[in-house]
C-alpha cells in the first residue's frame, strides 16, 4: 500500500505501508536490539481482564443483534490509558501484550455465537465443558496452524498486503502514547453512559424503550396493526452504539430489508392469507387471520432471511475463489520457508520452535477427537445412543473434517484479513457444517445425537478460523513496533482458553435467563436472542439430519433467490439479508445510532473539528456497547431464580412475581422448587421431572401462561405499557444521541489540544 502515513505514524518508519525496494529492510520502531518490557505481571493481568469483560460484552452484543463487538481498538486504548497511570508508564511493547491477548475476547465469542446457539434452538443439550473444550481446542489449533504462516504473510509480504484492520490499530497504539489519555477518558465515560442507560431500562424498567406505532393515538395504532403494519424500534444503548459502528450506509440497507420484510411482505402474506382458513405447510397448521405481524415474520419471512444469508455466505466464499486458491499455496509456501535456528534470527522473528508447533496441532486434534468420542458414547436423545465403536469412528471422522477444513481455511481467513480486513467466517463455517454433517450421515451418524457433534465440529472449526485470521493482525502490528512474535503466540494461547471459558458460561447463561427458543410458541426467541447466524445453521443442521420434512426449503430457496438478485443488482447481499432475517426494532435501533453517528461528524465550524468529532465515534460506539453488554449479563444474572430472581425488587415498570404455577398450584417458592411430587401430587417422580426438563408450560388458575421453568411471571403497569412509558422511552432515546454528541465534543476538544501541544 502506498498511501502516505497518517501524521500520527510520525514515529514509524517511513516504509512502514509501503513495498520494500531491493535490499531495503524494514526496522520496527523497538529494535531487535532492544529489551524493554514486554511481558510482564502488568501486560497479561491486564490483558486477561479485558478478555473477560469483552468476551462476555462481544458474546452479548453478538446474541442480541447479530454483530459482536471489535475488541482490539478499544482493548489498545485502555491498554495506554490505564498503562499511563501507573507510577512508571507502560512501554509499547507491553501495550501490544495487552492488545494481543484481550483481542482473544472478539474472535472466540465470534466463533461461539455462531454455531453453539443452534444447539439450544434445536433444544439440544450443551453442556458448559462441551462449549468450553470446543471453542478453547478450536481457537488453539486455529493459533498453531497460523503460526508457521507468519513470516510469510507479514514479512515476506510486506507492502503487498493492506491489512486494514491492523493498520487501524497500529495508528491507535503509536499516536496514543501521546494523546491515548483523552481518548481513555472518553471510552470510559462511553462505557458509564452505556451501563447505566441500559441499567435502567432493562432492570429497573423506569421507562419502556419498546417503541411501537401500535400506541400510535386516534386509533391510527389499531389501524396499522390490523393490516398488520408496526414500526418497531428498541431504545437500548447496545444496539444504538452498534449502529455507531456500522455506519450509516450499511444501517440504511440493513434497516431496507427490515422495510421490505416487516411492512411489504407480512402485510403481503396477511392480505392473501387471512380468509384461507387453517392449512398445512412444513408440517405444522397455520391459520393466517388469527396471527399477527410477529408470528407471520417469524413462521414466514425469517425462513427467507435465513435462506438469503446462506446463500450469501457461498457467495462470498465463491467470490473469493482467487483468494481461496491463493491463499492455501501461500500457505504451503509459508510452511517450506523455515528460517534457520533460533541463533540466527533476530528476537523480532524469534517463532514459537516448530516442533512444538506441530505438538500443540497433534495435541489439539486428539483433544478434539477425545471430545468427540465423549460426546458420541454418552449422548443418548430420542432413543438413540452408539456404542464404543460407533463413537471411535464418529471421533476419528470429526477430528479428521476439523483439522483437514481448519488447515485448508486457515490461509484463507488471513490473506481475507490481511487483504480486504473481513474474515469471511460464517460461509466457511457453513460449508464446514455442510462437510461435517455429510461425513458422518456416511459413516452411520444421524438424528438429534448426530446433530450434536456436527454443531460442536461446526463450533471448534468457526473458534479456529475466526482466531487465526485474527492472529494475523496481531503479528503485524507486532512487527510494525517490535514485538516477539514468540511471546505474542504463547500467550494468545491463554487469551483463547479464558474466553473460551468466558463464553461458556455466558451462552447457558443467556438461555436460562432469556431461552433462545420461545416457550410459548416454540421459535426462535428473536425479541431477545436473535443470533442469526447460529439459527442459519440450526435450521440447517436439523433440516440435513433430523427432520428434512419439517423445514419450510421453499421459502429458504426463495431467500436463496433473493440474495441472488441483490447480488445482480449490486446490492451488499448479506447486509440487506440480515435486516430481512432481524427483528424490525433491532434494525431501526441500529439505524438510529448510524444517524446519531453521521450527525456528529457533520457538525463543527470547521473541517478539523467535524474530523476530529467523527474520530470520537468508534470509541463511544466502542465504550456504549460495552458498558450495556455488561449490565445485560448482570441483569440476566438477576433474573435467575437459582439466585433469588432479585430483579423483581428493583423494577419499577413491571412487578415480577417469582411463582411458578402448574395446574394452578404452586410450584415454585423462595428461590427454589417444591417437590413436585411431595406436595402437588402431579403423578410418579419420573414423569414431574420429565415436564419439567422439557419445560412444560400450563395455565394458572386464570388462564394464564406461566412463562418458563424460571417462574418468572410479569404484570405491566398500564404507565409502562401504554403511551407514557414509551413516551419517555423517546425521549430517553433524543437524550442518548445528545449525550453521544457531548462525548464527541468533549473528545475533540481534548484531542485536538493535546495535537497542539505536541505540534502536530
């Protein structure tokens, strides 16, 4: 790339991003020479602190909206700002520590979010060490395949590659060891603005932040909603700070495909539907007249937003063939090219050695296999169940499609990185689930057990590939500034494992507190939990090996269609698929963060200020995002009833009454339950615990639906529910987008004063 550098690259060389003439040589601004701190208690504690608060924060977001959080630009600025209060500064070289292995946060809870979720929307079992082993293997062997890849790809090619991602975060970590304190500042305050906005909206319920036309006043809401049109938009700092990120031109297109979902076709498929009476499609009875907009979208529309996002994943990968096929014969070329013994090379190319590197592959493979064959001889559902030798061989086929896709694919995602800053994750975990899922139908393997393990293989592959093509900017950075490759390797390694644990707790968690599938109508549970790429290959997974009759193909091939037509028209085809398949509240949420965006680096007497004001961006984005997903994980904590549900003494806007009614009696009492059979004489003990691992759902004595197994009941205030609380829901909302534009101000001013006195 030969663009000039940023003026705030002034400490790097001048051929830091450019191609290197015949015999120049790069040198990184911390020489080889140069044995300034670099892994340290300091680096790693840290480093291991922002994987857990992003891990979990990415995890959220990526369930509730589709899109997780990039971890590395915020993780970098903390990582100068905290480091700049200490009694003796961080160096550089610690803050690349920090950056490396708190960038482990983004890409496992990226891998996790994308497939292990189909197992609850399945209603599979997940056990916590299953997503642990299978994310933690998966992201370690997707570390060891990139590792002899590096030299090749960040060396051998430097200037050749982009590498914008890198690019971006390489500016952050050089410019802020001069201007990173205002920049911490505003994140942090971001971060406050976002906790405590969603605080109180989501656990306290002081205002309703459901935004609907249905409250619309002089039955103009009635009206609407009879021709089943709503406009729906969630007010919640998380999906507004999302919107931040994306910009407004991707909003505008995701929030298209909402438009044409949610007020053209369900309307469309009402209008022509609702006087057929009850019929038959996929297996289940409809009646079109007696549902409404979110039960036609989620029975009719969302199969077709599954199905353009499938399609457009292929797509992807298809288009990029060239890359596919290069990238593999880049990494074969990457693996001959091993350089001579440690003595010979300086401490910036010192590699992890390649035997151990080859260990650690043999070692996470194995682990995977053993993981599988677990998995295999102790899975028993519906009746099916396999013994030793089935369950060796199904190991031996699922460690084999592992390792052989993650080898293949490796290179893939990181030229994919390197070249366009996108990894291409979710087509190649498609086609891996694909792969996986006809592997084992061929070696014997089918129903809900077999299900199972082609989701956990689709699971361990996803962590891989999203880890190494992460890791291959993390080497680049590390080789614009001076780091040891060696060190920024081993201690990924712990990076991966942590999140990985993080993640574990967090999905099970998620389905406790929310249920990815709704317990009443048994869909998906999109008003929570939308997680489309995990529903992509639920439905997927079960259509393939469990129940192909009961899977509506033709609307998926009609989504297929659809992704093919906005591919001719030029339209980005998995944006505008995405806002077919998400929620309306979430997409037009997400649109009004990228408004509130826009707005702000528009603003400003002068083409500096309005610059400055739209650098400050991604760092509130970063911070809002952040800060909600952790009060969202909190306040799923506090919904639990094993715990004593306390957030029914906090709410406001709603009363939660932790009871649990089956058939009119209580079952549920002082933050646990009564014994079923003891005390409510419900039938033999066996049959009690079988309602209530199935989670079975009966009316109390009023008709009413109990929602789930967690006795959670709710009552809204007539105030919440009707035009007060959404009232101040949008008012709320107006004070959240002027809070942003306040941050942006206050950021500028600090950077732009900080520029000065530096003499920039």
């Amino acid at each position: 790339m030969d663009a000039p550098l940023p003026a705030s690259s002034k400490l790097l060389p001048e051929n830091a991003y450019r191609r290197l003439k015949s015999g120049e040589e790069y040198r990184p601004i911390v020489s080889a020479s140069d044995l300034r701190a670099e892994v340290t208690p300091w680096s790693i504690g840290l480093g291991v602190i922002m994987v857990i608060v992003f891990t979990g924060a990415s995890a959220y977001i990526a369930l509730r909206a589709g899109s997780g959080i990039e971890a590395s630009i915020p993780v970098a600025i903390l990582a100068i700002f905290f480091g700049s209060m200490r009694k003796f500064k961080s160096t550089i070289l610690e803050n690349v520590m920090v950056q490396s292995v708190g960038q482990a946060a983004g890409v496992v809870a990226a891998g996790a979010t994308f497939v292990i979720p189909a197992l609850y929307i399945n209603e599979l079992e997940a056990s916590w060490w299953q997503i642990f082993l299978a994310c933690g293997v998966g992201g370690c062997l997707g570390t060891a395949l990139i590792i002899p890849l590096r030299k090749y790809f960040v060396k051998d090619l430097h200037g050749e590659l982009p590498f914008p991602e890198a690019t971006a975060i390489n500016e952050v970590l050089v410019a802020g060891e001069s201007n990173a304190g205002g920049a911490g500042k505003i994140l942090i305050l971001a971060f406050c603005l976002g906790a405590s906005f969603d605080f109180l909206v989501e656990a306290m319920h002081l205002w309703n932040a459901e935004l609907t036309t249905d409250v619309l006043p002089w039955g103009i809401g009635e009206g609407l909603a009879g021709l089943r049109i709503e406009i729906q938009i969630a007010g919640i700092a998380a999906l507004f700070g999302l919107g931040m990120i994306i910009g407004v031109k991707y909003s505008s297109i995701i929030a298209a495909g909402s438009v044409l979902a949610m007020l053209v076709m369900v309307p469309l498929v009402y209008y022509f539907g609702k006087d057929l009476g009850s019929f038959a499609f996929s297996g289940k009875a409809f009646d079109i007249g007696q549902m409404d907009s979110s039960a036609i979208f989620g029975n009719f529309i969302k199969p077709i937003g599954i199905g353009a996002i499938a399609i457009s994943g292929l797509i992807g990968i298809i288009r990029m063939g060239k890359i596919v096929v290069n990238s593999v014969t880049l990494g074969f070329k990457g693996l001959s090219r091993q350089e001579g013994g440690e003595a010979a090379q300086e401490r910036t190319q010192l590699d992890l050695a390649p035997k151990n590197v080859l260990l650690i592959q043999l070692a996470a493979s194995l682990a995977m296999g053993v993981l599988f064959f677990i998995v295999a001889s102790t899975t028993c559902v519906a009746g099916e169940s396999y013994g030793a030798g089935d369950s060796l061989l199904f190991a031996v086929v699922g460690m084999g499609v592992v390792f052989l896709l993650s080898f293949l694919f490796t290179p893939v995602a990181a030229q994919a990185i390197a070249i366009v800053g996108v990894n291409p994750v979710s087509g190649m975990t498609l086609i891996t689930v694909v792969l996986a899922i006809g592997s084992l139908i061929l070696v014997g393997l089918k129903g809900e057990a077999g299900m199972i393990i082609a989701l956990i293989v689709g699971a361990a592959v996803c962590t891989a590939l999203s880890t190494s093509g992460a890791l291959v900017s993390d080497f680049k950075i590390g080789y614009w500034i001076g780091s040891t490759p060696r060190n920024q390797q081993r201690w990924k390694f712990l990076g991966v494992l942590v999140a990985a644990l993080v993640v574990a707790f967090v999905i099970p968690l998620m389905d406790q507190a929310y249920n990815f599938i709704d317990p009443i109508t048994k869909l998906p549970n999109d008003k929570v939990l939308p997680a489309p790429q995990a529903n992509m290959i639920g439905a997927m997974a079960d259509g393939l090996m469990a129940d192909p009759a009961g899977q509506p193909w033709l609307l998926y091939a009609l989504g297929g269609v659809c992704a093919i037509m906005l591919l001719m028209a030029g339209v980005p085809m998995l944006a505008f698929a995405m806002g077919m398949y998400l929620p309306i509240f979430i997409n037009m949420a997400i649109l009004a963060g990228a408004v509130c965006a826009w707005v702000i680096a528009k603003t400003g007497r002068t083409k500096a200020i309005k610059k400055s004001r739209g650098e400050q961006v991604t760092l509130i984005a970063a911070g809002l995002m952040a800060g909600a997903a952790i009060v969202g994980l909190l306040t799923a904590v506090l919904r639990l009833t094993s715990v004593g549900a306390p957030i029914q003494y906090i709410s406001v806007g709603t009363d939660l009454e932790v009871e649990a009614v089956v058939d009119g009696k209580a079952a549920f009492r002082d933050g646990k339950f009564v014994e079923w059979c003891d005390e409510l004489d419900l039938g033999p003990e066996q049959a009690c615990n079988e309602r209530l691992a199935k989670r079975t759902f009966v009316s109390d004595d009023n008709g009413q639906i109990v929602l789930d197994e967690n006795g959670e009941k709710t009552y809204r205030h007539p105030w919440y529910e009707k035009g007060l609380g959404r009232g101040i829901g949008l008012l709320m909302l107006l004070a959240l987008c002027f809070g942003c534009y306040y941050l942006a101000r206050k950021g500028a001013r600090w950077r732009m004063a900080s520029e000065k006195e530096e003499g920039t």
